[in-house]
C-alpha cells in the first residue's frame, strides 16, 4: 500500500510546506498555500518519468551529429522572426498572454499552415470542445487535411495519441487545464503543471516533435503557475496589446535556440492574426503632424526599428495633486521627465495634469523615447507643435543632458526610409550621416526645446495660479494713518 501525506504547497512560488500558514514565508505570498496528498508510489514514477533520457554515457561535444538539423517554418516571416528563423524540432514552447488577446487563434493558424505546408498537425483543445475549434477555423477560413483536433484533458491520454499519431507539431492549450491521474492535486496547481510540462518536455525532446503550450496569466500579466515553468520551457512567447485596439505584438523573453530580442507584429482581422511587415508606417498613418502635443519618437524592438507617434496634453488644474497619467509609458519614467522639464527647462507644470498616450496600444519601454515624450509634453503645454517631418530620439538624464543610445544608424535609417528629413538626437560625435536626413544634434533638453518646436507661443490657455499674495485695496484720496 503507498504511503500518504499531506503537504502545502504555494501557489505562486511552489515551496512546500509541513503545515498551513497564512502567508508563504519564501515568497511572502498571503493564502497561497494549497492542501495536497502525496503519494510517494506516484511522485517517484513522475520523477523517473521526467528524469529518463537516452544518453547511457558522457560525450564529447565534437562527437555529437546534428543529423542535417534545420527549423521548421511556422507561420510566416513575424512568427519565425520571433522564434529565431523558425520552430527547433523537439523545442517546447510556452505562449502566454491575457484573456481573449489572440493566443489560441495565432496557434490555429500557425497549426494549419504547417499542416499544409510541412506535416501533419494535432491540437490538443483541453479547454474546449472540436466543434469550437472548427467553428474557429471556419471563421479564419481554414480547412488543412491533415490538421488533426483532439479535445482531451487527461495527459497521459494525450502522450499517448501522440505516440501513436507521430504528428509534425503539437499544439496544448493549456498547461494550466491538462491533468495527470497520479497526482491528486487538481488540474492547474503547483504539481500538475510542473510535472505535466516535464512530461511534455522529455516527449518533444525524445520524439523530435516541436510542442507549442498555451498558458494562462494572472492578473499582474505573469503566467500563472510556479515560475519553475518558465525554466522548464526551451521558448518563451508574450502576445501583448491592447483588447480594444487591433495590433498584437508577439514578444519573446526566453529563447533557448535565439536571441529574445525580436519582436513580431500582427493586425487582428475577421480573417485572423495578418502579419504588419512595415508597422511603423501602419502606427503613423492617422498622424496630424501640425497638432502641438504630438511627436515621433524611433524606439527598437529588438533588431527591428518602430517609428511611433507619443501624444501628450496638459491641462490647467486647481487641484493640489494634479493628475499624471500614462498608457504605454512607464509611469516613473514620466514623472522624472516632468521633473527635468521643470527644474531644468522652467516649465512650470506644477499645476498642469499631464497625460501621455503611445499611439496603437504599444508599450514602449527603452529610454530611448525619453527625448520625445519630453518634447510632446512641452509642445503640449507651450501649444506650439514639433517641427513637421521630425523624429526624436534620446535619453534624458537628470541633469537636463540628452545621453546616447544605441544603434542609431538603424533609427536615422528607418526615418529617411518613411520620408521624415530631421532628426534631433544627442551631441555624442558619433552619429552617422543618412542621405536625405539632417541630423540636428542638442547637448540639453533645454535646446532641444528651443530648437524642436516650431511658430510663436499661444497665450490662449488659462494661466498659471499665481503664488503671490493679492495687493491690498488702496482707496482714492488721502489715508490717515493711525496713531
């Protein structure tokens, strides 16, 4: 008879402990610890199970064949960009992202198109039935041969369709709703996922067959379950964006087999995910270059320049906390600049609320944007608008100093491409010369200031709220003084 007993395990850290507690005390984490038998019959089969791999010896590393390896495309130029040039076979890939943001339908494609252009496919839906995965297809248009459809949630029973089919790809969706029956937690805890991606993770490297693996998030944006999910994974994939808005960028934080640095960027249609081959031009095409507020700034996501526009507004307020907001920018990022702009460039914007908007959902997270949203927000607030046909590009730094960032020939590059013909950017001595760009290079943000925006300031916007004392009423005529 196998022996029990029961132990606490932390939801979001996976520790285990003897006895429950209020709070987890390795991560800090408050009711996170959940009740689980454990069987030692059963956890020592899934530790052999995850453990077994075909090398009885040692080799040397010159002795190991490669046996003709190549990737495997998936889905078009963004999907293999982000990948690094395409799927490894025997790689297991992890994509997360939130609710109803597009992770399935970017996996049912990427399945059908390598069905049709590569080898048979299967998805596992463990969170839906056939039918919806059909209906899914339909709405898409597709209708691959050999796309197989498997609604499952019992893993070994999916370990074993696999062994059996011998698919080209695998597609999970999710880790988080697949189960083993040797383990009693339920489906979605620290163990169940845990030992239901080693599972998957000793199949794809054993077979040779790439696995893809949807993941839930939670609510702060991480993938729910123990972070030791991540470092099982070979790939780790972000579909970011906003709901509302029908971009997606398909980010990369882990990438065994390529850089993390590339990003892909798609268009949510009727027809599905449509990949943006030029998205710098899609995020500008809407932009009013005559509008005070607005800016371009040139950020890098990964090897790939963006032109974004950066829109800012301030508004006079007579509260004694104003207001600064952001979507798209890092919040701590901002109110530094309000503080530059502030002491450094005397922009009284003490009493202003001050919003600042990334145009088309996107995130941008490199200081190399700093230059830009400095000056929407002074253009904003002086009401004078960015010369016209100008990109900005630079880091701030405390002291008012416009700082160097890099892979500068590949920002100027991309904005001579789009038709803009100046380009402020730091003093560093070192930038390069673009053939129909003039460079215009600033020491200060102060200068820059003086020198980006364009037409005389408007008066036509409510003044500052004065800190001097009113003067006191004078009466006409002669006052006796007091004695």
């Amino acid at each position: 008879m196998a022996k029990t007993r029961t132990i606490y395990i932390c939801q979001q850290c996976g520790s285990q402990q003897t006895r429950w507690m209020g709070r987890c005390p390795d991560c800090g984490t408050w009711d996170s610890l959940v009740e689980q038998i454990e069987r030692k019959e059963g956890a020592a089969k899934s530790r052999s199970a995850a453990t077994s791999t075909g090398l009885n010896r040692p080799v040397k590393l010159r002795e190991i064949a490669t046996g003709g390896f190549q990737r495997l495309p998936v889905m078009g130029e963004e999907f293999g960009r982000v990948l690094g040039g395409g799927i490894v076979p025997g790689s297991l890939v992890l994509i997360g992202g939130d609710p109803g943001i597009g992770q399935s339908t970017l996996l049912t494609q990427a399945a059908a198109q390598f069905a049709e252009g590569v080898g048979p496919a299967l998805y596992v839906s463990a969170g839906g039935s056939a039918q919806q995965i059909k209906l899914r297809a339909g709405r898409m248009g597709l209708d691959p041969e050999h796309l197989l459809i498997y609604s499952e949630t019992n893993l070994d029973a999916i370990l074993e369709q696999i062994r059996q089919i011998k698919p080209r790809l695998v597609v999970v969706d999710s880790i988080q709703t697949v189960y083993l029956e040797d383990i009693t937690s339920a489906a979605g805890s620290v163990s169940q996922v845990r030992e239901g991606a080693l599972r998957l993770l000793r199949a794809a490297k054993d077979s040779g067959i790439p696995m893809f693996l949807v993941g839930h998030v939670t609510k702060e944006g991480a993938i729910a379950g123990p972070r030791v999910l991540e470092h099982i994974v070979d790939v780790v994939l972000y579909l970011e964006g906003e709901r509302f808005h029908q971009y997606r960028l398909l980010r990369g934080v882990k990438n065994r087999f390529g850089s993390t640095d590339e990003v892909g960027v798609f268009e949510m249609t009727q027809r599905g995910l449509i990949e943006v081959p030029n998205p710098s031009q899609v995020f500008l095409a809407e932009r009013s270059a005559g509008t005070p507020g607005s800016a371009v700034a040139v950020t890098m996501e990964g090897t790939r320049p963006i032109l974004v526009e950066v829109q800012a507004l301030t508004a006079h307020t007579a509260s004694a906390q104003p207001r600064r907001t952001a979507n798209g920018f890092d919040m701590n990022r901002l109110l530094m600049l309000i503080a530059v702009l502030s002491k450094r460039v005397g922009l009284p914007l003490f009493n202003q609320d001050v919003y600042v908007n990334i145009v088309g959902g996107l995130r941008i997270g490199e200081p190399a944007a700093d230059l830009a949203v400095a000056l929407a927000i002074a253009s904003s607030y002086r009401n004078q608008r960015v010369r016209q046909e100008a990109v900005l590009v630079g880091e701030v730094g405390l002291s008012g100093e416009l700082r160097g960032v890099g892979q500068m020939d590949r920002r100027l590059s991309e904005a001579a491409k789009l038709g803009f013909s100046h380009a402020f950017c730091p003093s560093t001595g070192t930038t390069p010369r673009i053939d129909g760009l003039t460079v215009q290079e600033t020491r200060s943000l102060a200068e820059a200031v003086d020198l980006a925006l364009e037409g005389r300031a408007s008066t036509d916007r409510q003044p500052a709220m004065s800190s001097r004392r009113p003067a006191a009423y004078e009466p006409d005529g002669d006052v006796e003084e007091a004695e």
